[in-house]
C-alpha cells in the first residue's frame, strides 16, 4: 500500500483503521477498568501531573479517547468530575458508549478532529490523551486547537507517544520474537494464527497493513516541545517512560500474536503480564529518573495555559 500523501487520506485510513479494530480493541491491548487499569492510568498522569491529580479536574476532553482507557478510569477514580471523550472512529466512539453503560458511567461523547474540536473557547480545566498524537496529520492545528479549548491556568496531558529513538530499539525484541517465535509454539503446543473471516472480530492482513499507515509520527522531546511553545503553552516538560518493560513487553506479544490465541497457556500470559509490570516499577523508580527521555520507549507531554 502507498504511503499517505495528504492530511485528508491520514485521517480516512485512521477513521478506517480504528472502526475495524474497535470491536477487539480492548482484548488485544489487555485495557482494563477495574483496581489495575485505574492503577496504570493514575500512574501516567501522576508523573504529569503531580499534586493537581490527586486535587482532580472538574470539566476533561479526551482527544483519541478510543474505547474509554484513560476517561473512564479517571471517572471510575473520581479523578474527573464531567468527562467528554472524541475520537475520529465512529466505531470507537460506539465501543466508549458501551463501556461506559456498562459501568454505569455519564461521559459525553462526540466524533472529532483533533484538528477541528467542536467545543467553545475556555470549556475545559484538561485536555488530555494516550497515544494520539502520533496519528495527527496537523500537530500546529491540533496544539492551538487544545489551547484554544482549555480555560486560563488548565493543562494538557499527554502519554504513551512514541520517541523516535525507543521506536528504533523496540525493533530489536520484536525482530528476535520472530526468529524464536517456531520454537516457541513447539514448546508449548500452540499453532500458528488462523486466518480471520471477512466480518469475523480480528486482524486480517488488510488490517495489518492499515496499522501500518496510522502510525506517521514518532518524536524526540524537542517535536512534543515545539507546537506546544508556538501555540502558547508554557510549563512545558517532556520526560520518558519505560525501557526495559517495553522490550519485555514486545518480545511477548510478538510471540502471542505468531499463535492461536486459544492454545498460548494462561500460565504464559501471566508471566508476562507480572512480568511486565514488575519491570514498569524498575523503570519508574531506577531508569525514569536519570536517563534521557529521549532512548524511552514512551514520551509524556504536559504544559499549562496562561
């Protein structure tokens, strides 16, 4: 598939892309709402935050909310008292609804250009998001956009944006899964993937290669830093997150995703589950702090208005 030439084919492949994995989304990322989804959200935007966390926000907007992750476990904590979610995916917009129904949460929800946000001026103390900007076509728009909606002395929050150096290195574990990805279904009796039927819920290779194209940016510090200082943000930080959790993480789901995920044993998916999240914590309190945020796998964003 050619590679996307304009702003307006970026946004139709994500649009594309996001309402096929809608219905699986959750699933495949392992997003949860309950004691450790709540857990990893607050611990994101604790380390954005700080202090204005634990004093909540009265009014949010969620930009690339998609199935409801960080709006509905911020809502589930009493962290945000009025949440608004967008997401240019009527599909993921649909799936938010359903989540939050069935947890018997009130959030707004709107279909939306992050580019084009259809709120009045000043109408929110947060604006926030969770691997979002990486798809946007028009960051310049998309920043003044966020400083457009947030009231004097409000914050932009972002996590989970890929730095260009850590998107680099993940290609290491991925790459080596691969290769042992064979020896590995033999030693625990899994087969291969089954293909995916036409209107069955998965990932065919169609979709694949869609996943391919919504993905156009990864950043240093300095391309966070940059629109948001030319749309009028100040208290500008960047910091990095997880390193060695990443390349655990990846080299286990590259090996999940070259099996049947009926036959890759519950025991598994527990080591590398636990795994994963004792390896957040050597980040967080060991790496985090010292290291450059650049060689992180992940980038979080935050800045104020004046």
């Amino acid at each position: 598939m050619a590679a996307l030439r304009t702003a307006d084919e970026i946004r139709h492949v994500n649009t594309r892309y996001h309402d096929i994995a809608a219905a699986g989304y959750d699933s495949k990322w392992g997003i949860d709402f309950g004691p450790v989804g709540q857990a990893q959200v607050l611990g994101k935007l604790g380390k954005l935050l700080g202090r204005e966390l634990r004093g909540g926000f009265e009014r949010s907007v969620e930009i690339g909310a998609g199935t409801g992750y960080f709006s509905l476990n911020l809502l589930r904590a009493g962290v945000v008292r009025e949440a608004t979610c967008t997401d240019i995916s009527p599909g993921m917009i649909h799936t938010l609804a359903t989540n939050a129904a069935r947890l018997g949460l009130r959030v707004r929800t709107a279909r939306a250009d992050a580019e084009s946000l259809p709120f009045p001026d000043r109408s929110f103390d947060l604006v926030l998001g969770h691997a979002v900007l990486h798809h946007l076509p028009d960051l310049e728009r998309a920043f003044a956009e966020f400083h457009r909606v947030l009231r004097p002395g409000g914050r932009i929050a972002f996590a989970g944006e890929p730095s260009r150096i850590g998107d680099r290195v993940a290609a290491l574990p991925k790459r080596g899964a691969s290769a042992l990805a064979p020896a590995w279904r033999a030693l625990i009796g899994a087969r291969p993937p089954r293909p995916v039927a036409a209107g069955e819920v998965g990932h065919t290779d169609a979709d694949h290669a869609l996943e391919r194209l919504v993905d156009i940016h990864a950043f240093t510090p300095g391309d966070l830093v940059a629109p948001a200082e030319r749309a009028g943000f100040v208290d500008i930080s960047v910091r990095g997150e997880e390193l060695v959790a990443n390349w655990f993480g990846w080299f286990n789901r590259a090996l999940e995703a070259s099996a049947d995920p009926d036959d890759v044993p519950m025991l598994w998916r527990q080591y590398a589950f636990h795994g994963y999240l004792l390896l957040q914590q050597l980040d967080r309190r060991v790496l985090e702090p010292v290291l450059p945020p650049a060689i992180f796998y992940n980038l979080l964003l935050r800045a104020r208005r004046r």
